[in-house]
C-alpha cells in the first residue's frame, strides 16, 4: 500500500489518532518502530521509514515501541472496502485459518484464489506475506495478553494459536528479541478467578459511543444483554462455558474496556475479535466522513454525529433470528417477541439453532410463517462462511424460505460486519429522505446510495438516525 511520507510524518509530529494503525513509523537510528500517537520525542525525517503494518515493520528488522505498545493499536481498515478477497483472507486469519501447521494452499482454496496472487495482494496493501501477517497477529496478541493479563505463558500460547509452548518461545522472540517471561516480568495488570480479565481496544476517533450504545439499548435483550450506567454488557458461552462481558467507554484515552468473567484464556481471540466486530473499534471515521460527504445530504448529519459506528453481531445466528422477527414490525415490538423467545427457551443465552428446533415456538406472537422460516433457518443454520463472496452469502440467504432482500442484506450488514451493504428498500431509509424533502422511492434510494460507496452501512445509519 503505497503511503504519502510527508502526511506520514506529519502526522506523526501532530500525534493525530485518526491515523493510528493506518501506519507504523520505523525510527532507524533506534531499531524501533511505534504507533503515530507515540508520546516519545518525535524523531527526525531523515530517520523515520513508514509501513503500511506491523508485520512489514517487524520483517524489516524492527522492534515494538515499549510506550505506544504497537500490538494495541486499532486494525488498518482504511482500505477494506476496495480488496474484498484481502478483507476475506483477514478474517479467515483472524479465525485461524493459518495457525501453526495450517497451510496457505488451504486457506486460497477456500477463497477461491491462487497463492501467488493472495502473496501479491498482500504484499500491495499490508507489505508483508499471508503467513507473515498470521504471524504477527498472534504474537502481538500474545504481547498483549502477556501485559494485560497474569494468564500463564503456556495459556497464552495456546489461545494465540501456538501447538507448543516452545515454538511460542521461539518466535517470540524472534520477532521481539525478549522471550514471554522477560515480557511478563515487565508486569501485566489482568487478574484471574473470580476477578475480571481486562482488555482494551483502541479505536480512531471521533467515536459515537452514545449513538452506538443508543443502537443496542434500545435492541436489548434482558436477561442476555442489556445496557445500564453507561456500560454494554452480555451473557455469553463458549465451549460449553458460561461467562459475562462488559464493555466501558474510556474516551480520554480513545479506546473501549473489556471487562470478561467466567470464561477461560483459551476464548479470549474469540472473545476478542467478536469485541472488535460488535462494537466496530477498526473504523476508519477520517476515510468514511470524506467519501459520504459526496452526498451533500449527509453533510450535515455527519457534522451532528462524528464518528458513528457500525453496530455488529455477537453472533451469525442470533442476527439472523432477530432479522427474521423484526420483519415488518417494529423495533420495539421485534425486541418484545425475541424477549419472549428468549424466555421460553431460557438458556441464560442466546438460543442455539438446535434449540430452536427442539422448542415450540406458538404464542409469542410470531406468524405461522415467521415460525416455520425460524425452523428452517435453524435446520440449514452452517454458519456464515467469510471465504465466500458476500454476494454468494446474500443469494443462499435468500434461497431460504420466509427470508428476502431486505432480511438477508440486514445479516450480512450486521453479522459481517460489511461497510458496503445495506437493507434494501427499508421503510426506515425512505422516510429518512423524506424528512431531508429528497426523492424517496425506492429506486431513489438505490440511486443515491451509489454516492455512498463503499460505505453503503454506514449511510444507511445516517438516514436511520433521523429517526
């Protein structure tokens, strides 16, 4: 990805935390490279080189900053819009794809891809190679695991993908010239037992916390979700473990705190990524204003409501479940049926497709359509594979019984977290362009919508928040 030095560097001596994680400023007469924010004496030009990632730092030679901690720093995501099969091999890696042992012909099959043209991609927007990207990844949530946590270092080895505590070690340090226990002498801050862990997640600002939080308070799901004094927090289980979330805002320091009990180490790169996703900390607000500002229509609303973030999906199917009811009713009255479903089913979570089927599903108000659509959505429920095109994923959607456009382009928008989508023809956006006088038909919607790529999501939620 090619990376202008002059606003690089500019950036760098003004600290702006719009562009943290968009670069990583290599300071050759240290051997460090660091974050834009870095609080360190800003260096000279002449001995600053700038890329587009840590791992391209990392291969070329340079360490991690012990100030700014590059490994915290938000995700690069200034360009996922415009390499889709990059955004999929991401996410593909993010889940795993290319842990140890796992092989990169594995991974382009499933994307459909050669390995000399994912190579090629790669090395254009991140610098560095696929296995290379994997790599750092987990080392550096490792690193922050090893500062955030007292998990052990055996624990943390397995939860960032490692079959052995040796080649944990050994590629450790390899890429940070300490090995994990000289790490965690340095001293990590998490706790254990009956105590939270404590994550944070940085993000660019601005962030629209309040509108974000507005979003899911006013979709919560009591008794598996709910939002009081400022703060997110969810029930959740993974792997037959039962476990609570917490999520603070912490504006003076531009970034989000995870509070997780109840859940071993082994999830926390779920738990994780699944954060980062629902609360959508990777935006690139600077990138998104600039090119929705084509739309002089949505001026104004950005100018009311910097920063606004997409509201993603703890999990595929609960979306699609909450997507299926919420058709055609509205929010409030979507939000009392699910509590009712929830209720009935009465796991302390969100129900499993498995649960669906095995539950009775008359007298919570659903149609006999809707119950039959949830049923068969549970029976045929796979997941919603990432590798594949999100085209592909909307038309086996569709392909389901009781689920059209609208229905599936709202799963894909929220469950994958895709900037470019939207739910077609919704009620909501069109009387949102009523209450700017604008053209209002459906086709007008489409039309106008074409301005707003690749963020098509996050225009959408402008018109949605006129209410």
């Amino acid at each position: 990805m090619s990376l202008d030095q002059d606003i690089c560097y500019q950036a760098l001596k003004t600290r702006d935390a719009r562009f943290d994680g968009r670069f990583f400023t290599a300071v050759t007469s240290t051997g460090i490279f660091c974050r834009p924010i870095c609080p360190a004496t800003t260096p000279k030009r002449e001995n600053c080189e700038f890329y587009p990632s840590a791992s391209a730092a990392l291969n070329a030679g340079f360490r991690p900053c012990l100030r700014c901690r590059p490994e915290t720093a938000p995700d690069s995501g200034a360009w996922l819009g415009s390499e889709a099969v990059v955004k999929r091999a991401l996410r593909l890696i993010e889940e795993g794809a290319l842990d140890d042992d796992k092989k990169l012909t594995d991974l382009c099959d499933r994307l459909g891809v050669g390995e000399r043209h994912l190579r090629r991609l790669f090395q254009r927007y991140l610098g560095a190679a696929p296995k290379q990207i994997a790599q750092t990844r987990r080392l550096m949530f490792a690193k922050h695991l090893l500062c955030q946590t007292d998990a052990s270092i055996t624990e943390i080895a397995s939860a960032c993908g490692f079959n052995s505590q040796r080649r944990f070690n050994d590629a450790y340090k390899s890429a940070f010239d300490l090995n994990p226990s000289q790490e965690r002498k340095k001293g990590g801050t998490g706790t254990r037992a009956d105590k939270a862990i404590i994550l944070r997640f940085a993000y660019r600002p601005p962030y629209d916390w309040e509108g974000l939080l507005g979003f899911f308070e006013a979709r919560s799901l009591t008794p598996i979700e709910w939002v009081t004094q400022g703060c997110y927090h969810r029930r959740i289980a993974l792997g037959g473990h039962h476990g609570l979330v917490k999520i603070s805002h912490e504006p003076d320091k531009n970034r989000i705190k995870a509070e997780i009990t109840g859940l071993p180490v082994c999830h926390l790169r779920d738990i994780s990524r699944r954060i980062r996703r629902l609360f959508d900390v990777d935006a690139d607000p600077q990138a998104i204003a600039h090119d929705l500002s084509h739309d002089p229509a949505l001026v104004a609303l950005i100018e009311k409501h910097p920063g606004l973030r997409l509201p993603g999906a703890w999990d595929g199917f609960e979306i699609a479940v909450r997507a299926i009811i919420g058709q055609q009713i509205s929010v409030k009255g979507a939000r009392t049926i699910c509590i009712r479903f929830i209720d009935r089913i009465a796991s302390g979570v969100f129900p499993t497709p498995q649960e669906v089927i095995d539950t009775d599903l008359d007298g919570l108000g659903l149609t006999q359509r809707r119950i039959d659509t949830l049923k068969n959505l549970a029976e045929n429920w796979t997941g919603l594979d990432v590798a594949r095109p999100v085209e592909e994923t909307i038309k086996s959607l569709c392909d389901l019984p009781g689920i059209g456009p609208w229905t599936a382009h709202y799963i894909v928008m929220r469950a994958l977290s895709e900037p470019d989508i939207y739910p077609v023809a919704d009620l909501g956006l069109i009387r949102g362009l009523e209450k700017l006088n604008l053209p209002a038909g459906k086709k007008d919607l489409e039309e106008r919508s074409q301005m707003w790529r690749p963020w098509r999501a996050y225009g959408a939620l402008y018109l949605w928040s006129l209410g």
